[in-house]
C-alpha cells in the first residue's frame, strides 16, 4: 500500500508556471491588443463562456458580427502559430 501524493513539488510549480506565462507571452504576441482583450472576455480558461458576442459588442462598441469575426480571427491565428500548438499539446 502505497500513499502517493497529487501535490506538485515546487519545482514542478515553477516549472509549470513558466511554460503558462511562456504560453500566455505568445498568445499576447500573437494577437492584436483587441483580439487579445475580445477573446480573454468571451472565454474563461476552462472553458466556460463569460460574455455573450452582445455584451462584447455594447462593452467595445462594435457590431456583433465584427465581433465574432475577430474572435474566429483571433482563434485562426492561433492554431496557426507552431509555438502555441506545440504548448497546448504539452498539456493534453
């Protein structure tokens, strides 16, 4: 019988905050300051949506529809940067 334990270690932690802030760096990079500040707001990290494409178009004062073509721009743009790819697979 074994304890074992699902506590990362502080190297772990270090380790797995670097890559994060790496991965959050190249996203920031990747996407304009609006792409960037749309997406944050449409989705949380896991998953869940926080604004609806109305509310985004209220809160930045742009139509609904640019609003969502910026997003889909902004998620193409993603998928098609190597780097991000590569860290994204490193977490499934």
């Amino acid at each position: 019988y074994s304890l074992k334990s699902n506590m990362q270690t502080p190297e772990q932690y270090a380790i797995e905050n670097e890559e994060k802030e790496a991965l959050y760096e190249a996203i920031k990079e990747t996407l304009t300051p609006l792409e960037f500040e749309l997406l944050q707001r449409k989705i949380e990290v896991d998953g869940e949506f926080r604004y609806t494409y109305e509310r985004l178009s209220q809160m930045y004062d742009i139509p609904v529809r640019r609003v969502k073509q910026m997003i889909n721009n902004a998620k193409i743009k993603l998928s098609s940067n190597e780097h991000i790819k590569n860290q994204f697979q490193k977490k499934l």
